[in-house]
C-alpha cells in the first residue's frame, strides 16, 4: 500500500495562521517566484538582487508551512476508518491549483443522505452530522476553539454533504525544491563576480522556467509520475466512480487554506468494496430512506454466460443501521491485518521470491529460484 504523503499535520494549539500574515500568498504559490526570477538577471544591475532573495525566502518559508504547518490534526490519531460511496472524483489541476496536484473525491458516509437537496432546498446540515460517521463532516470543537471557522455559504454546502478527501501528490514538495534550488544560486550570484555572476542568474532563470513548465502548464518533463493518483494505494482498483461504495483509511484534518471543513487528507488506504443500487446525487434517490439507500449494497457482479443470461444473482452486503459498525470493523481490520503482514515479511528473504508457487517448491531452504 505506497501511497504518497508530503504533508503533515500540526496540534490545534500548535497552529500558526502563514496564510493570513502573508496577506494572500497562499494563492501565489509558484508562479510568484517564477515571476521574482525572470526578472534575476535584470536586478542584479539595478541593485535590487537582495530584494528579489528576500522575497524567495519568503515564498520557500511559505511553501514549507503549506506542506508542514497549515493541515490541523483531527481526531488524535493518524488513520481514521470509514465507509461511503464516491460522490465525484476530480483528476489533479495543478494548473488551476498554483502547482497543488492532489487528486480529490468526495465521498458521502455510509448510512446518510446520498444527495445535497430535496427538490430545490438544502437538507438540514444536522441529517449529515447526525448519521453515523457524521463526525467526519461536522465542526470540531478543536478548530472553533483557535479561532478557525467553517463555510456557511451555500456555495460550500457540498462540504458539508460529502467528506472531501485526497490523494496526495508531490507537486508543492517539487516547487519547494526548485525554489531552494533557485535560491541557492541567487545566493551564489552574490558573491561571484561578473561575467560568472551572469552565468548563475541564467541557471536561476532556466531553473525558474522549467518549474513553470513541469508544475503549472503540465508541459514538463520531470515528474509526471508524481502527480496524486487513486492507483497509488492500490494498482489494480481500476476506475473510481460515482456509486462505489469504498473504504477509506487516512489522516483526518481541517485545511486552513480553505473557508472552512474537514478532510481526510491523505488517503492511506482505499477498496472498492461494492457500488449502491441508486444513483447518487440525482432526484430518483432524493426521498429515499437510508435503509433503502444503504440496505443492500451490491459487493459482486452478476455473473453472465455467453448469451448475456445471468446464471450467478449478485451478492449484496448491508450497510445501515446496527450493521454499518461491524462492516467498518471487518473492513478496517482487514486493512490493517494486510498492512501487518506487508510490514512484518521478509521481502528480502529469498525463500519469499519463488517464481514457482509455495507448494511445489515448498517455500522452504533451499529454495528454486527460476
């Protein structure tokens, strides 16, 4: 289970508001020091180079806060467990996003509304933070206690419907290191003099360049695998889509950057456990209870012979009322027991790298190794 993390989340009491002192950067990402060191090689002959490293070390100290210091711990523990089915999955934007090239789902929770209205009107936001893994969605204590506060707006609702999560992927951890990179030679033109001086805030215009390419217009060459992607967790999940029905294993947090929920962010763990037998977020499901939403998640496929006859009836799984509890335990369990046994093996081992199958070379010393 390699799923990519670059983030890491700070205590309540430990939160420092970066976005706010630097009154807006939070959107400038990138592109505002591509912008300082296209002009490098011009600045040094107005005397203004000092300045323009200035500002770079200020966007890196930025930069390190949006991977360190802006997500707040939730809940007390790094791996939070919960059931639901995929509302939306969108695809990374880093173009859109200032480099920010995390895949993103929204996921309504397991024996709650699958929809954001009834008709033309918004459900009551309690029928949300009132289901069973309500909490995931619902203010915490914590955050309003520091002064954080969440979206009210009708534009936001949607956050409040559907936990929002994310596969992280390195796309800030990339900017920060071309950052450092470009600021280590400004810092180097300072102290050589011309013509070499010339030579090294050309490196830093190229290396400037090149960032705006790979991080914002997608054009690059560099790291294209590193975008966040659902296959990270698991290669062979196939397709995300609306109406399947997931378990989902992560760090549960609230993104200060935004105007205010929850997330789980990152994804640690992700199965395809079943797809619902409605269709989510459209009006046949509007006035649908809960049991007859969450009471018979279909976990397999009909099996079909070559006719396009079903000769298997597919399998179904119960996820409302008092069975939603031990369906998360065994899921979540399984999840950890597999991580367990990943973690605890000896891959190193060479009895482990059989290319016959245990039981016809026995897995034991000495081993045949084709």
């Amino acid at each position: 289970m390699a799923y990519k993390e670059f983030t890491r989340c700070v205590k309540p009491e430990s939160f420092v508001d970066l976005a706010a002192n630097f009154n807006g950067w939070r959107r400038l990402g990138f592109t505002g020091v591509a912008e300082f060191i296209l002009i490098a090689p011009l600045a040094l002959f107005a005397g203004t180079l000092p300045v323009v490293i200035a500002l770079v070390i200020q966007i890196i100290i930025f930069l390190d806060w949006w991977l360190n210091g802006r997500l707040i711990c939730l809940g007390g523990a790094d791996d939070n467990c919960l059931i639901g089915a995929v509302k939306i999955k969108r695809k990374p934007a880093p173009k859109k996003k200032g480099g920010d090239d995390d895949a993103t789902m929204d996921v309504y929770l397991a024996d709650g509304p699958i929809t954001s209205k009834v008709g033309d009107l918004f459900r009551p936001k309690e029928e949300f933070f009132n289901a069973p893994q309500g909490d995931f969605l619902k203010p915490q204590a914590a955050v309003t206690a520091i002064g954080r506060g969440y979206a009210e707006d009708d534009g936001h609702y949607d956050r409040f419907a559907a936990l929002h999560c994310e596969f992280e992927g390195a796309g800030i951890r990339n900017i920060l290191s071309w950052a450092k990179a470009t600021l280590a030679f400004l810092l180097l033109a300072l102290i050589v003099p011309p013509p070499f001086s010339y030579i090294v805030l050309a490196l830093a215009f190229l290396i400037s360049l090149l960032a705006i390419l790979n991080n914002l217009l997608d054009l690059g060459p560099f790291d294209t695998n590193d975008f966040g992607n659902h296959l990270d967790v698991d290669p062979n999940m196939g397709e995300l889509k609306p109406g399947h029905v997931v378990m989902l294993k992560g760090r549960w947090i609230y993104d200060s950057l935004h105007d205010g929920w929850n997330e789980i962010h990152a994804i640690h763990a992700c199965q395809i456990i079943g797809k619902l037998g409605v269709v989510v977020n459209e009006k046949p499901s509007e006035e649908l209870t809960n049991e007859q939403i969450w009471g018979k998640v279909q976990i397999t496929d009909a099996i079909l012979d070559a006719s396009g006859t079903v000769i298997s009836e597919p399998e179904f799984i119960a996820l409302d009322g008092t069975n939603l509890k031990p369906a998360i335990k065994l899921w979540c369990s399984a999840v950890k027991d597999a991580e367990n046994a990943e973690e605890g093996g000896s891959r190193d081992d060479p009895k482990n790298d059989w290319q016959i199958h245990p039981l016809v070379d026995g897995c034991s010393e000495p081993v045949v190794i084709l």
